[in-house]
C-alpha cells in the first residue's frame, strides 16, 4: 500500500471539503462512544480488568522470545507450521508458495489488518491468486478499490447508497429492479454472493486477535462468522499475525477478552470467539488439512526495550479513534496508511520512520480520550511526544517552526524576559483587537487566522494572575 | 530457519535476555504450567440456578432463544416445537453426539436428521455445547464428527442442546473444561465461543442479524 502519510495536511483538508465522508463520520460518534460506556459501567471489574490486561501484555512483551518459541513448539506438535517473516516482503512470498503449493486459484479472507500491512491483497492479485474479502465491510472497500478507514469498521467512512451503487455495478448479473433501499437488502445481497466463494476457495487466510503459547493456538475475534467460514471450508488454513499477539495462556486471552469487546463496539463478548489449533484431526468430517501461521516482525522487533514498547500491547479495538477528535473530524484514509486514529499516529512513524509518519504524532491536540479509553492503559499521547522529540532532533520539521520553538526556548529560559515580553506582547495584540476583541490578522499567525478570527487577549498574564492568586491565598 | 533466529536474536537484545536467562526461562515455564488465574468477575459467581437464569438472560440480551426442558427425553420435541414456531422445515442437521443420538427422537416423528457435516443447503444445524458461560450467555462448542463446525456456521439457523451441569460462572471455568477433555496444554482443533447469531454493523453501523453465520440461535437447556 502507497503510504500518502507525507501529504496529511493535503489529505485532512480534502477530507473535511468531502460532504458523504463528512456524513458518514457522524456515524462514529453515534455507533461506538455510547455503546462502550454503557458496557463498561455494566461491569465493576472493567476498570482492574484493564489493569491486569496490561500487565499481562507488559509480562508477555519481557519474555517475548521464550513464549514465541513456545507457541512454535505447540503449533508443530498439533501439526500445523510455523513461518518467520521479518519482513512485508518475506510474509507476502511465504503466503505466495503455500498458496501455490496449494494450487490456489482463489483465497478468501477474513477481516486482517496484518495483511493491509503485508500489502497481501494485491500481491497475490500480480501473481494469479484473486483474493476475495469476506467480512461486509472489508467487501465493500475492496469493490470500491479502497483501504480500510477504520480497523474494526473498515467501511465506516461509506453511505449506504453508495454500496448500493457499487453492488448495483458489481453483481451485474442479478437482477436490475432488485430493492437495495435498506441495509437488510444489501446484507443479504453481500451474504449470497460470498456464500459460493467461501464454498469455492482453495485457501482460507486469517488474522488472529491471540496466539496462545500454552496451547499453540490462533484465536479470530469476529461478529459475522466469515472468519469461521474462511478458515473451516478451504484446504488450507493461513493466520497472519504479528509477533506480539502472543498472549501465555488461556487465562490469560480470558482477561483480555473482556475488555476487547466491551472497548470495541461496547458488545460484552463478540458473538464468535473461534480458537483453532492445528489442521483437521483423525476423524474430523471438516475443517483445513494444512494449518500455516505466518509470524511478521516488520519493524516490531526494534520497538522492544525502547519509550515506544507500551504500543505493542495494542490489540486493535479501535477505542482511540473513536474517541479522537481529529479522526472525528477527518475519518482514516487522511492518515495515509494502514493504522489510522491515535493508535495510527504512534505505530506508523514506529513502522515506516519518523520522516514518513511524522505528521501523524502532531495531528492531536493532546486532549487524552484515547489513553483514557484504551483497554491497555496505553499512554498515546506521550509516545505522540516521542516521536515529536524525535522529529525535532533530526531536523524534519518546517524552519519557521524550529526558529518558533527555538526562540520560544529561549526567551522561557529567561523568565523575566519572558515576562516582559508576554506583557508586551499582550498589550499589542489587546489594542489591536480594538472593541471587537478580535484579530483578523495577526504576525506570524496567518495559519490561524486565515480560517477564524483570533480572540484578542484580555486582561492579565497568566503568571500576572498566578501571582495575584497566590498572594491572595497567603 | 534465518528469519526465525533474526527475529529472536532481536528480541533477545532488545529486552536484554542475557542478564538473567535462568529466572526468564523458569518464570514462563512456571506461567505456562500453573495458567494462574486473574481478575473473575463477581456477576456469575452464583449458585447453579442462578447461574443458569443468568445465563439466559445474558443470552436473550443478544438476541438468542431459550428453552429449558427437564431430560433429553424432552429435546426432540423441543426441536420439533422450535422449528414450528419459526415456520421452518421439520429436518435438522447434525453430527454423530450421542448425546443428541441418544435424545428419544420417536417424540418428533415428522423430524428428519442428516448426520455430518453441512454443505450449506440445511436451513438448521442442531450441535451439542461442551460448556456454557453464564457471565455472558456464551456457548462453547468443540470440534469433532460428534459436532462438526461447519454445522455451526452454514446452515440460517442453529439449535445448541446444553447440559446445565455444564453451565460455568465464567470463562476461565468453561476453558478448563475444554482442557479436561484432552489434557491440560492440548486443545480440540476448533474451539466456538458463540454469543448469539451472527451480525453485521458494517453499513452505516447499523447492526444486522445474520452476516454470514445463522440469523438465529436457539438454546435447550437439559437440566436433568
């Protein structure tokens, strides 16, 4: 996948011109924030919950390598392979010779967003392999030629009536006068037509949501059941999973799951929690006869032991983008690459570099829902800081910033300067907002006010008042 | 083999593995061995019959039916039952449980059962549950010819018989049950945890019944 990251600004203005996109953003507030109150409240160990679960994590992340092995260990004896990809590029040939060592002609897919990573989908298409997405809303944007905008609500960012075009053009050879008014009727659609390619596909490829190592066992948290199908009815299984969704033991995934769900889309459990361990056994009437697990690093590795460890405990419920301002105002596609959201802006500069995903960490405004939301306690906006120090340090932001924050520097470091300087300064912006009290246009601020007014400071200084309060107090 | 000793070989350096290999090597080991158990939410500790109204409750919160009969003398009638107040055919789809074999099935005589897998052309699947969890109204199905998967996700509606013997309080409890059936660290091919018929929020999150797994789901409790 091209990474447009680079042109975040470029991309967020579009994005907020856009009047469907804008439309449909409006359902993430509706869909998601209220659902996982209401389930969270329901539930007095939610909050201790959320505590071990990063713990968990934490203790898993430190011995990351024995349960890595152990997990190996337990997949081998169940029958099933293991494959080590340190790369995108070495996931996506490991996929490529099972598949042809299958004879696939085509692969259906769960919902994964380990394989927008890995770029799976057209590789495979370059190759000869059609890949089909099962999950409703990975369906719909892979018709539409698109990347998914949300990670657990891939289609999010789409109105009904336009799936119903793209059904409409798509399934042509249903009939034309068919009703697609409701979204029963396009769901029943969508269920038809897959019914036969899960039936017909070669391959099945999953995520996984867990990797057991107590039981060499892949877990796929799903709603719609397409996962199951994907992975029971083609010959051959394929998990694609990164490193880090080793969980020790089955206890362990228990404590995990019930703040998954709850975090997700406010449900107390997804309705299938699907465990799979090894290819079909002697006397099983179906399932996969070859089980693969492909193990991606793609850039983990180096996040292990340093300020941006904590992001690895992630386990991809979307809480942080829809509780996140910036993603409520310009949806996921702005962000450019695979992982949108708070979530996004710390894993992508993780994954891509800083000099790519750079923009992404300053697109917050700090205000902390998404660390006060996350089921693993992950602290978003400092590791967003990190990487702003990081920027800082290598030179990649603008010069009209860097001369900014460096003379901003240096007056801080001389306080009574400082202080005669925000005197000053607040006097001149105060008589130019005349009786207004407003500013249409302001030195160095044109980026500011070429949008909206900016209010002319009233009154005192901040440390003017604080002063005088602390007086007062004494 | 080159990617997997990279892979750990950065690993390894990254969390400094070399200070203490010993108490890393025991530490796991003793995790993996002893599945310590966390956090238990109080909401299922509960004496057997209020677990077992707990977890139809939690059940019907998600949109699955129940019914709870006294011995599987009554489950063939409470299939034949079921399937007439839902206008469905008098033929269901199932594997070779004895449990279910067992169920006297001269009480529905208008009943048709195929025994194996599912090809998707079966309105209704009927599987037999190793456990339940009543925290969540959670069912847990295990793979094998006894109860094949494919009879949990093809057919549009799937009818789930439980002992309420084998109703647990919580997860935790339902997995350890899984474990006694082959052993501690070993796991039956597919395990289900299903929480009521499948659903779909993907357009405009609206939520939808009957994505691509059955639209409904229908659970008799045996208490005998």
């Amino acid at each position: 996948m091209k990474i447009t990251t680079p042109e975040f600004k470029e991309n967020a203005v579009k994005a907020l011109a856009n009047d469907n996109l804008q439309k449909a953003l409006g359902n993430v507030e509706k869909g998601f924030i209220g659902k996982r109150q209401a389930a969270a409240d329901a539930l007095p160990e939610f909050e201790a919950l959320r505590d071990k679960a990063r713990d968990i994590k934490d203790h898993t992340l430190a011995h990351l390598d024995l349960y890595l092995k152990a997990y190996e260990e337990k997949v081998v004896e169940s029958g099933g392979h293991v494959h080590w990809a340190q790369t995108a590029e070495d996931a996506r040939n490991i996929v490529l010779d099972i598949c042809r060592t299958a004879n696939a002609k085509t692969v259906t897919k769960g919902k994964s967003m380990i394989s927008e990573e890995m770029g799976i989908n057209e590789f495979l298409e370059e190759k000869g392999i059609q890949p089909i997405e099962t999950d409703l809303g990975e369906y719909i944007i892979q018709l539409r030629g698109e990347a998914p905008s949300h990670i657990i609500a891939p289609a999010v960012h789409v109105l009904k009536e336009q799936v119903e075009a793209d059904f409409r053009e798509e399934h042509d050879h249903l009939p034309e006068g068919r009703n697609l008014d409701e979204p029963e009727t396009l769901l029943d659609e969508a269920r038809t037509v897959l019914r036969q390619k899960f039936i017909d596909a070669d391959v099945g490829i999953t995520g996984a949501n867990f990797l057991v190592a107590e039981t060499g066992t892949s877990i796929i948290v799903t709603n719609e059941g397409n996962g199951d199908l994907t992975q029971t009815l083609p010959r051959v299984h394929i998990v694609l999973a990164s490193i880090e969704k080793i969980a020790p033991t089955l206890e362990d995934v228990s404590q995990i799951l019930r703040v998954l769900a709850r975090s997700a889309t406010g449900q107390d459990m997804s309705v299938y929690t699907t465990f799979s361990t090894g290819p079909r056994r002697e006397g099983d009437v179906d399932g996969p006869e070859e089980y693969h697990v492909v193990l991606l690093d793609n850039g983990r590795t180096n996040m292990i032991g340093t300020e941006f460890q904590d992001m690895l405990r992630c386990i991809r419920c979307g809480a942080c983008m829809n509780h996140c301002p910036v993603y409520h105002a310009v949806g996921g596609h702005a962000y450019g690459w695979v992982y949108p959201g708070p979530m996004g802006a710390v894993l992508t500069p993780s994954l891509k570099g800083v000099e790519d995903g750079g923009n992404l960490p300053n697109a917050s405004t700090f205000c902390g829902r998404c660390e006060a939301v996350c089921p693993m306690r992950i602290p978003l906006p400092k590791m967003m800081r990190h990487w702003r120090e990081r920027e800082f340090e290598k030179n990649l932001n603008p010069a009209v910033q860097r001369w900014g924050l460096k003379t901003w520097a240096w007056f801080a470091q001389r306080p009574r300067l400082y202080q005669l300087g925000a005197r000053v300064a607040m006097r001149g912006l105060s008589i130019m907002g005349g009786k207004k009290g407003r500013l249409a246009k302001m030195p160095l601020g044109s980026g500011w006010t070429k949008y909206r007014d900016m209010p002319a400071p009233e009154g005192e200084t901040f440390q003017a008042q604080w002063a005088a309060h602390k007086g007062r107090a004494k | 083999m080159s990617g997997r000793e990279a892979i750990l070989g950065k690993i390894r350096s990254q969390v400094g593995a070399d200070q203490d290999p010993a108490t890393r090597r025991t530490t796991v080991a003793d995790r993996l061995a002893k599945a310590p158990r966390g956090i238990i939410p109080k909401r299922g500790q509960l004496d057997p019959r209020a677990q077992l109204k707990l977890f139809c409750d939690r059940a019907e919160a998600v949109q699955t039916t129940t019914t709870v009969v006294k011995d599987y003398s009554q489950v063939a009638e409470a299939v034949s039952d079921y399937l007439r107040s839902r206008n469905l055919p008098q033929a269901v789809r199932m594997g070779t449980d004895p449990r279910l074999e067992g169920a006297d099935w001269s009480k529905a005589p208008n009943l048709t059962r195929d025994v194996g897998p599912s090809d998707g052309s079966d309105p209704v699947g009927l599987s037999h549950a190793t456990a339940g969890v009543a925290e969540t109204g959670t069912l847990v199905l295990t793979s094998g010819s006894d109860n094949p998967t494919t009879v949990n996700f093809l057919p549009e509606n799937h009818i789930i018989v439980i002992d309420a013997a084998d109703i647990k309080g919580d997860y935790e409890s339902a997995l350890d049950q899984v474990r006694s059936m082959a052993g501690k660290g070993l796991m039956p091919r597919t395990v289900n945890m299903i929480t009521g018929p499948s659903r779909s929020g993907d357009i405009e999150q609206t939520i939808l019944l009957g994505a691509h797994g059955p639209r409904s789901l229908h659970v008799i409790v045996v208490e005998g």
